[in-house]
C-alpha cells in the first residue's frame, strides 16, 4: 500500500486526468473509464476487474472490511491517496465515500456475448437515460439474464453513471453495443424469438410463452422502440395499465417482463 503523502492540490495532472475521464470520447481514446464506490469495486474485483489506479481518500473512506484495496493492489493497481478537496473534485457524484479506480473499458462485441442453451437477452434500443441503463443492468444481474445489448446507442457502458446506476453489475453481466441491423442478425443467427414492449398491442405479456430463447426489447422514454425494431419483432406484449399513466419507466418496465421470463422458465424447468 502506497505510503506516500496524499495530494492535496485539485490542480494536480492525475486529479485532472480523472475528471478528463467523464468525457466519452477521453475514455474511448485511452480505452479506460472510472469505477466510483466501495460497493461498485468490490463487485468489479469479483468480477475479475484489473484496476490500474485506486484513489484512496481516507477522510471520506470508513474502513474496508472486504480488503478491497489491497485484493486492487495485488490485481495491479497503483494505490495513490487523494486529500478531500482533490477527491471531491475528481468524483462525479455527490457525497463520494473515498473509493475511485481507473479500470480497463468494457468489452461490449456481439461475438464476444456466451452462448447458452436457453439464452435471455435484453436489448435496450436507444435508452438515453445512464440511470436507466444501470438499474436494466442491476435487474439483469438478478435475474440471471444472458446479456444485455444496447442498440443504436446513446451512450457507452463505460459512463461512470452507468456503472454507479447499475452498482457495479455492467462488470458481472456480459454486455454489448451494436446498431439496429447487427442486432437483428445477431439474433436470427442464435433463433431468438423477438419480443417488443410496446402499448400499441392486445397482447399481454402474462399471455404469451417466455420459456424459449428470447430477447426483450424495450425502448427510450420519450419515443418508444424504432419502426425497425417494431417491424422485425415477431411478438408485441405490454403491461396491464390501469391507471391515468400510459406507460411505466423503461428499466421498470424491462424487470417486470424479465421476470416473467423467469417466472415462466421456472415453471416449465426451461
């Protein structure tokens, strides 16, 4: 564990560094993005994470019962303390609690998704919002999903809002980013029965067989899923409403149709 003086200085090069990586396209050039929170580390170790750095603030830290800096120092990072001024500044969210890493970018390749017998795949087509993105990726990571794919992006798996959104579970379930038309083939390829959530349908989720390879598809807040997904889906399902609200927050929406995929399979021992 680095024994050196803690910087104190929020104009020093690394911590200037560390706000630079809020920036997509800094993360994207140097192939790295930033990992904040005890929690989220821990997860991201277990995963099988390689930080290069940790950034220690130990006014803000309040003990470390899981050994998470020394199982990051012995994966390779270098240990490096911040004083809380400086720390303050490099963290991108609020009351930050002393933990930081600079990790390797996540691997999002299609080819690079496992291949099970029975895969369920949830794809986010053009989901804008980071925190929605996350809290898909936390209810994935529960419910045992085979991956999670963005289509046509809007932002990267690597934003530091999404990995605090998602707790750390962007590192514990395989992810992916693709446009429209790879997704597609993607999916014919490994014969995945497509199913659209969209209120523009008769059909019930609760009516329809989930127990087979599927992927769930679900859209952005504000325009839904593009014609193009709409149009290739073999199945549209929706949510009963009963209520003035016509439509429920996408990351919502993906965990209560996730689970009745599970619910199914469970059911059925598909």
């Amino acid at each position: 564990m680095s024994t050196d003086p803690p910087i104190t200085s929020p104009a020093n090069p690394r911590v200037k560094a560390l706000v630079a990586l809020r920036r997509r396209r800094t993360r994207q050039e140097l192939g790295v993005t930033l990992v904040e929170g005890y929690e989220e580390l821990d997860l991201a170790l277990t995963a099988g994470v390689r930080p290069t750095e940790l950034y220690l603030c130990p006014e803000l830290s309040a003990g470390d019962p899981r050994d998470v800096a020394i199982r990051a120092e012995q994966a390779g990072a270098q240990v490096v303390h911040l004083a809380r001024i400086p720390f303050e500044k490099a963290a991108y969210r609020e009351g930050p609690d002393g933990w930081l890493a600079v990790v390797p970018g996540i691997e999002s390749a299609l080819a690079d998704l496992p291949q099970t017998a029975n895969p369920l795949v949830l794809a986010c087509g053009g989901v804008e919002k980071p925190g929605n993105l996350g809290s898909i990726l936390r209810t994935a990571d529960a419910a045992g999903v085979t991956a999670v794919v963005s289509v046509d992006p809007v932002t990267d798996w690597g934003n530091p809002n999404v990995i605090r959104a998602s707790k750390g579970a962007v590192f514990s379930v395989p992810v992916a980013t693709c446009d429209t038309a790879e997704f597609l083939a993607w999916c014919e390829d490994r014969g995945l029965t497509l199913v659209a959530t969209t209120p523009d349908t008769d059909d019930y989720v609760t009516g329809l067989d989930l127990s087979g390879p599927t992927a769930v598809l679900v859209g952005s807040e504000k325009y839904g899923l593009s014609a193009e997904l709409l149009a290739a889906a073999h199945v549209r399902a929706k949510l009963p409403m009963f209520g003035r609200v016509d439509s429920l927050n996408v990351a919502v929406t993906a965990a209560v149709v996730t689970y009745e995929c599970v619910r199914q399979r469970m059911a059925t021992g598909a």
